[in-house]
C-alpha cells in the first residue's frame, strides 16, 4: 500500500515498501526557476540526499528504489520527514537571495582569490555587489583564509556560514564597524 507524504518546498512524496525494498516518487509542480533536490531527514538527525527532480510530462520528477537498510544506516528510516528545497536558480539575479553558484571564481577579480573559489559557494546578488558564503566549521580550514578577517558569520538554512561582501568589479569590501558591538573580526 502506497504511502504519500508533503515535502517542505513544495509537491509531495509517494512511497511504498515492497519487501527489503522502498519505493519512492517525488513530485512538484514545474516553476522554472530551477533546479530542486529532493532531501529524507531521519527524525533523530540523519540526513540523505534522494537526489535531483527533472523535468517530466509538465512536472518535476524523482524516482529511486532504497534498501531499508540504507535508509536506516543514513538515519532515515523509520521515521523521516522530506524536503525538496531550490538548490540552483536558473537566473543568475536572485533578488538578493541565495542561490548556488557554480563558478564563483568567475565573478571575483583577484588571481588569488579566483584559485580558492574553485567549486560550488553559495551567491547573494544585490545592487552593484555580490557576497559569497561557505560553511563555517571549526574542525575544517577556512576556505578563503586571506579574507577571514574580512568576514562575517551568518545562519543559513540551520547552519553557520562566512559570508564576503564584494562589489561590482568582484574586489572583498571592507566591513564597516558596527555600531552595536563596535567590532568585525579583525579585532
């Protein structure tokens, strides 16, 4: 018997077991603003990636077949929840809102820099500047250590992020001290 549950983000996912074996489908309606990922998270914290919704007769579609056992060891089985989040927006304007960029390194001036934003980094575009963002983590090197100090520290989707504010010509812009607390962290 099929089960069908909301995802966050929009559409739902359909499942149904069949043995050692789970079925699922997912499915949102087609917005064109870009590519979704479809997400299991276990009720005690797991994590799985189900993979990318493609377009398919005027939605957006993912099937997969899962041993029970791999959902259980990535901590998503029995109960899980799904979310199907934008994780990469076709426009590069993003209304100043985050997006995946995949080749930040085109939009950064400096040689150096340009080598050390090799990969995925998430984007924010506004008017005539840009920031950049990577996960913060205290047990991994800063990606961009001759900007650290440049920096600040910003919660996104849960999780903490460095975030480099940069202008049109893609040169770092120097933070202003604020008010409030008087510091950024070159102090």
């Amino acid at each position: 018997m099929a089960e069908q549950m909301s995802m966050r983000g929009g559409g739902t996912l359909t499942m149904y077991q069949d043995g050692p074996r789970v079925h699922m489908e997912a499915e949102r309606p087609s917005d064109g603003r870009g590519l979704y990922k479809v997400w299991l998270h276990g009720d005690r914290g797991g994590k799985l990636l189900l993979g990318t919704l493609a377009p398919e007769g005027g939605a957006l579609r993912l099937r997969r077949t899962l041993s029970i056992g791999t959902l259980e060891r990535a901590g998503c089985w029995p109960q899980f929840w799904a979310e199907a989040p934008l994780a990469f927006a076709f426009s590069g304007q993003s209304d100043g809102r985050w997006y995946c960029e995949q080749h930040p390194d085109r939009l950064v001036a400096d040689p150096i820099l340009k080598e050390r934003c090799a990969g995925a980094m998430l984007c924010r575009k506004g008017e005539g500047a840009f920031s950049l963002a990577v996960p913060f983590r205290t047990d991994r090197p800063v990606q961009l250590p001759t900007l650290f100090c440049l920096s600040r520290v910003e919660r996104w989707n849960g999780q903490l992020h460095l975030v480099w504010d940069f202008d049109s010509k893609g040169q770092p812009v120097v933070p202003h001290k604020k008010e409030e607390s008087g510091q950024n962290n070159c102090q």
